[in-house]
C-alpha cells in the first residue's frame, strides 16, 4: 500500500514539475507561406496611359497581401532583407523605402533613385513567441 502510495505522488509530482515549464504562447507556422503573383513591375517613368491614376494621386507601388501562413493572433510583418545580384548599394536603397502593411503587403513608393534591377525580398513574421523569416519571397523588378 505504501509502495502504490509512493509511486502516485512520484507521478503526481513529475506531473506538477513537467507542466510547469514555460511554453510559448500560440503557434506560426509559414512553410506555406508565399505572395501569388509574387512579382511586380515598378516604372521609373510613368506611362500616362496605364499609370493615369497613380499619377494623379501619387499612388505607390503595393502588392497582394501574404497568403498561406497561419499562427495565433496578432501577426506582426517586417522587412527582413532586400537582395539583388551584384547591385549591394541598390538593394540598400531599395530596403530603405520599401515598408510592410497589414497582412504583409509589400509598398514601394513612387519617384525613389533606386537603380534599375531586380530586387529579392524576404519577409519576418513574429507573433507572441515565435518569429520566422520567409526567404526570398517577393521581387520587384525596376524599369525605367
């Protein structure tokens, strides 16, 4: 009886120990996460004819919002880097007017200096207790 008495509070009390580590809250889960389309053309140089309206509101250059990842509430999204091939100083100017909104739409003003190129972002989503970088998931292409 005793042995039987023993062994329940040695259970009960690994119990006790074992769920009292701290676990994150909630869960973010982005292997599936992408853009779709996951390219946009920016022009330097507007056309008045397929630019007509961004011309005259000064309207900046917004992707699709994030679609395909899931985790608890509140997901926050931020630039993590900005990359193009053999163009370090574009890819910097590029990162330092490109912001992020809700859902993770990517927004690339109008009449920046960026040179022309193709620029790669990746972009970090964090919620409470976790935080994940999606590699490589948009790109810009800027012509002039």
């Amino acid at each position: 009886m005793k042995t039987r008495f023993l062994i329940l509070m040695i259970v009960l009390l690994g119990m006790f120990v074992w769920g009292c580590h701290e676990i994150p809250e909630g869960f973010l889960e982005t292997g599936e996460a992408n853009y779709n389309p996951d390219t946009l053309i920016v022009r330097k140089t507007l056309d008045p004819k397929f630019d007509e309206i961004r011309m005259e509101n000064g309207a900046p250059w917004v992707s699709i919002k994030m679609e395909g990842y899931l985790g608890t509430e509140q997901i926050n999204f931020s630039i993590e880097s900005v990359t193009s091939e053999g163009n370090e100083a574009g890819a910097a100017e590029f990162m330092k007017n490109l912001s992020v909104r809700g859902a993770g739409a990517l927004v690339y003003p109008q009449g920046t200096n960026v040179p022309e190129g193709r620029y790669v972002v990746s972009v970090r989503l964090t919620n409470p207790g976790y935080s994940q970088v999606v590699k490589d998931c948009f790109t810009f292409i800027v012509k002039d």
